[in-house]
C-alpha cells in the first residue's frame, strides 16, 4: 500500500472535479481469456478491436444487459472511453488526478496506451497522478481491464472448476459466500485537479472538554515538492453546518502549521440518531496549503466532533452508553447490482430512520463513499468491514491481501465520525489452530493504524473452538436459531441465545453484539400457524430473538442487535436460495414486508426508551 492519501474529491477554488460517469464502451475477453493483451487493446479504442457494448459506469455489469454469458461471464472485461483534457488546465500548471471509487475485483487502467493503475481488491478506491500522460487540449483515452476471477489469494477467497459440457470442457468460479460476485466499474470515476503543491491527506481526531469546547486535532500531509527556499502555510478554518465560519482558536504543533489542536467553544456534539435532536452535526474542516510561489490548495474535509470509549461491558459514544439497533446489509439491487446509485442511496436511509435505526454494518465489504457520506450526515454508526468474509486457509499470501484492504479502508474512512468500529472479518473458519496467530497479526496491524476505535469480527465458530474473539474488543456473533439450526423450532430460541451471548461475555470479558440472525422470507408468502419461508415465521423468529435480547441488555454487557438484512439480495445460483437470499425485511424492492413493521415497532420502543 502506498502511503499516499486517498482524499475524496472535492472541488474548491483550487479544485475542479470532472466526472467521468456515464456509458462506457465494453466488450468480454473471449474466446480467449488473453485476448485484450495478447492483441493490445489498451493500444486503440476498444471500438477498434471488435464488437463493443454500451456500458453504464458506475454499475455492476452483470444484470444490465439480457446475456447470460455477460451476467456469468468469468476473467477479463475491457472497459474505454474518451474525453478532453482543457488546454486552461495546462496553462494554469495543474496536476490531474485520475481516481476510481471501486472496481471489482482487479483492476488496469491505461491512459493513451500507458499503463497507470494496477489495483486489486474490489470497493476500495484508488487513484494516481496522470498529468504527464494526458494530452492537454486533445481527444484522451481511458482503458480499463477488470477481472472478476477469485482464488485461494484473493480477498475475499473463492476457486475456479472445471466441468465437462455439451461442447466441451468450461471453467466455473465458486465461492463459498453468500452474494453474487458482482464485477465491472462499481463506483464514480474522476479526474481531479489540485495544484502543483497539494494537500494530498489530512488525519482529524476530535474530543471535547466538560465545559463544551470541541476539539478537533488534526494533521496535514501535502504532496508535491517545494522549490529550495520556498515557505509553506498551512491554515485552518472552522465553518458550522450553515456555512458560517466559526469562532475557533489554534494551537499549531509546528511552523508550518500542519498539525495542530482547534477548539471551538460551545460545539455541537455528533451525535447517533435519535439519541439527540440534532444528529449527525457535521462541521467543514476548512484547510489552506499556501506556498510562497504557487497557488493555494483549499480542501473543505466534514468533520463530525464525537467520542468513542469501550469497556468491558459497554460501548460508549460522547460518554453515553449506545445501544446499536441495526442491520447487516448489502450493496445491492436490481439491475444495477452494486453499482453505486444516489436514488437508491436515499431510498435506503430514508427506510433506515423510518425504522428506527441507528447504525448497521458494512457486510461484507467497504461501501461506497458516497453511501458512507449520508451515514456521517444521518448520525446513523457504522460497524464498518473489509472485504474478509468466509475466510479459510490462512496464508502469508493472504494475510498480506487482508492487512492490505484493512490498510486502504482505514485511510479511505478515518476521519468519518460514523465509523465506530472496524470489523476484521465475516465468519472466517476461526476454528483452525492457525486462526489464533493470523488474526493476532490483523489485530495488531489494525491497532497500529488506529488505537481510538474498537475492533470487531463477525464470528460463526461456536464459542468453545473460536480462536478470532480473544483478538477483539467487542464480540460479534452471527446464530441461526430457529433456521440453520432446527428450522421451524422457534421455541429453542431464548434459551439457546442467553446462554450464547452470556457465555462469549464471560469467555473474553468484552462487550457482546449479535451481528447475524434471521430467516428467509418469500414476500407475500402467508402460512398460518407460522411455516418457514411465510412471512409469519420471520416475525415469530424475530419476536423470540427480542424476548433474547431484553433479557440480555438488563445484564448489561449486551449492546446491540443486528438483523440479517436490510434487504432481499442476490447470491449465486443454489437450490437453497428462491431468487436470492430472502432474508431482508425489505424486498430487494425496498418495500416492506410484515418483518419491517414489526422491527420498527421495536426499534422505536428501544429508541423511545433508551435515548
Ligand atoms: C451468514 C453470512 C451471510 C449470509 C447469511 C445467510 O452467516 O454471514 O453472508 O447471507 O449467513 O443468510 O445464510
């Protein structure tokens, strides 16, 4: 990983940002998986090489199309498109900032035939400093080979087979988690300017004193080089969620002014939903890099001022104990599978604080930036992970992936006041005695990266073989009472999920959360007395896992719940799944089922209760 910053872009004065959104050419690597390198098509336009497509970006490219050989299409795609680099951006001797948000899995990027980015590791962004490969006032060319195949190395892991058919033997990709491996150009596309000196990464830490001064301690890297005995400036200013410029006073570290401590009197505290009137109080970190002979840079970086503290019992946000009442989710939906959509992005939160929620975890996978922006602005807390899940066969060759994409997700959400936790893993096989030391090393290596957030996993091993929970501050476990387990038997439920979440309390001495539970439920599907798959039996479940729950917060070391999931979403093909996985409480749709009006009934209650 490389140790520069990976700042969204933001335009300001000294900052244009161009999206480079829209339709993209696009054709698969076939018949021969080699063909696009064996034939160079990074060396033309795509449209040169043979029959193209039309392309959304962002979108997965999966189910856009009606083309089984597309939706199931495994090794290399060729994305392209063209666009104009302003000869004004030359003449005002910016630098130009390619940036992709996400691409699944692997990712080459040339630009006029040279190779810029190589970046593997899907929903993480990267970017690079293309300003000598454009041609400024001409036609430019962007190239982009994505390849979706999973191995034993990859994170997350999943293996190539193959079958003998009809006409001949074929490779098929198989994995054991439960989602569509979705693939193509996942997230926005950029080009960006700064200036030739630039604020390349800024690290805020916040906290606040018992007479109500907000502190925000913050520190600046800037990219570029100074000319020898040039001066460089650094300078903050604080504006409220109106845009008015705070009062502030600041304590610089050092001459330049690149790190220091702001405080603002009377400061609005960040806040969860509903645990406050006004959550989710985001401030605008205003920094200046000034130089002595070039332009100056202004980045505006939302700050959020809030604390995080754990115990052995509790989880506490600004000193109060928080109770999370959340989902797992996906990023998800039809047609556009996990390409990134502001409409559905609304949608989303809207139903989440219709629900009454406060907080869900990014499983299994980072989320897109622009989703993780309305989670700061919501108050809405993010349990957020790393593309880690089911996990098995601990290499060296793996661990270095992981630490990896743990490292590219700590510098992407660092700053994010929403992110309360980061979750290692999704129900690795943590029963494996080689388990204990690779993820003592990602515990470590997350708590060099940072020490103010607590570290969570989402655990499946039973309890009495686990070896991940010791590594962790708080515990997350995923149960399927009364559905993996004896399915149609909610009445082991209660029992069976006290004594667990008691036990893994008393086994470590850590806060417990439950980070899994559910059952599949085909909309519109009514059997009365309950029956698995009816909408009746997800809330019977539902009902026994509360009785659960309310008995375990009054011990005190519980501290929250999280349904699986949000919504119905794709998975692979298996006769176990109708559609996909059907566990939501909402339709993939975004519609509710019987489940949403009985989850926002208690989810209210709880809020009502506890905040
Ligand atoms: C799990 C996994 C999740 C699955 C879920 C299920 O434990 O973490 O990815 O979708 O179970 O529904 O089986």
């Amino acid at each position: 990983a490389s140790t520069a910053g990976i700042l969204y872009p933001r335009e300001s004065e000294s900052r244009e940002v161009r999206s480079l959104d829209g339709m993209w050419n696009f054709r698969l690597s076939l018949p021969d998986p080699l063909v696009g390198f064996k034939e160079r098509w990074y060396m033309k336009d795509l449209i040169k090489t043979g029959p193209v497509m039309q392309m959304p970006v962002p979108s997965s490219y999966n189910d856009v199309l009606v083309d089984k050989k597309i939706r199931d299409h495994i090794g290399l795609v060729w994305y392209d498109r063209s666009f104009f680099a302003p000869e004004s951006w030359r003449q005002q001797g910016y630098r130009v900032f390619l940036r992709f948000g996400s691409v699944h899995y692997a990712a080459q990027v040339w630009v006029n035939t040279h190779l810029v980015l190589s970046h593997e590791i899907g929903h993480l962004p990267f970017q690079r400093d293309i300003t000598a490969n454009l041609k400024f006032g001409r036609l430019n060319r962007i190239t982009v080979a994505v390849d979706n195949v999973l191995l034993g190395t990859t994170v997350p892991q999943g293996s190539l087979q193959n079958i003998s058919t009809n006409t001949g033997p074929k490779t098929i990709q198989t994995y054991t988690f439960d989602f569509f491996n979705y693939a193509g150009i996942h997230r926005s596309v950029f080009l960006y300017t700064t200036p030739v000196v630039y604020i390349d990464d800024v690290d805020v830490t916040t906290n606040f004193t018992e007479d109500g001064v907000g502190i925000i301690n913050y520190s600046v890297q800037y990219g570029g080089s100074l000319s020898s005995g040039e001066k460089l400036n650094c300078s903050i200013t604080v504006l409220n969620n109106e845009n008015v410029r705070e009062k502030i006073t600041v304590i610089t570290n050092d001459e330049e002014g690149l790190s220091g401590i702001v405080k603002i009197e009377n400061a609005k505290l960040w806040w969860p939903y509903l645990m406050h009137e006004e959550p989710g109080y985001m401030y605008t970190l205003e920094i200046r890099l000034s130089t002595t002979w070039n332009v100056d840079d202004v980045y505006r970086l939302p700050v959020g001022i809030r604390t995080i503290k754990w115990t052995n019992t509790a989880f506490l946000i600004n000193d109060k104990p928080a109770y999370l009442r959340g989902f797992g989710r996906h990023e998800d939906s039809d047609i556009r599978g996990k390409g990134m959509d502001y409409a559905l992005v609304t949608r989303d939160y809207d139903l989440i604080k219709w629900i009454g929620a406060n907080s869900y975890r990014t499983s299994h996978y980072p989320y897109a930036e622009e989703i993780m922006d309305f989670a700061d602005r919501h108050g809405i807390m993010i349990v957020d992970e790393c593309p880690s899940v089911d996990t098995d066969n601990f290499s060296d060759k793996l661990l270095k992936k992981h630490t990896t994409s743990l490292a590219e997700l700590i510098k992407r959400d660092k700053n994010r006041p929403s992110v309360i936790m980061w979750s290692i893993a999704n129900e690795p096989r943590s029963d494996r005695k080689d388990a204990d030391s690779y993820f003592k090393s990602v515990a470590n290596f997350v708590k060099t990266l940072d020490g103010l957030r607590p570290i969570t996993a989402a655990i499946a091993t039973q309890l009495d073989t686990d070896q991940l929970g010791q590594h962790l501050d708080i515990i997350g476990f995923n149960r399927y009472n009364g559905w993996y387990t004896l399915p149609g038997h909610t009445e082991i439920i209660k029992s069976r999920l006290e004594d667990e979440a008691t036990k893994w309390h008393t086994k470590h001495n850590k806060p417990v959360f439950m980070t899994e539970y559910g059952a599949d439920t085909y909309e519109g599907l009514h059997l009365n007395p309950s029956f698995v798959w009816s909408e009746e039996y997800q809330v019977e479940l539902m009902s026994e896992h509360f009785k659960a729950f309310d008995v375990l917060r009054s011990k005190n070391f519980f501290i929250g719940e999280m349904i699986w999931n949000f919504a119905d979403f794709k998975t692979g093909q298996s006769v176990t799944r109708v559609g996909g996985n059907k566990k939501g409480v909402f339709t993939r749709q975004r519609e509710p089922k019987s489940s949403a009006h009985h989850l926002r009934r208690r989810y209210w209650a709880l809020a009502n209760h506890l905040d």
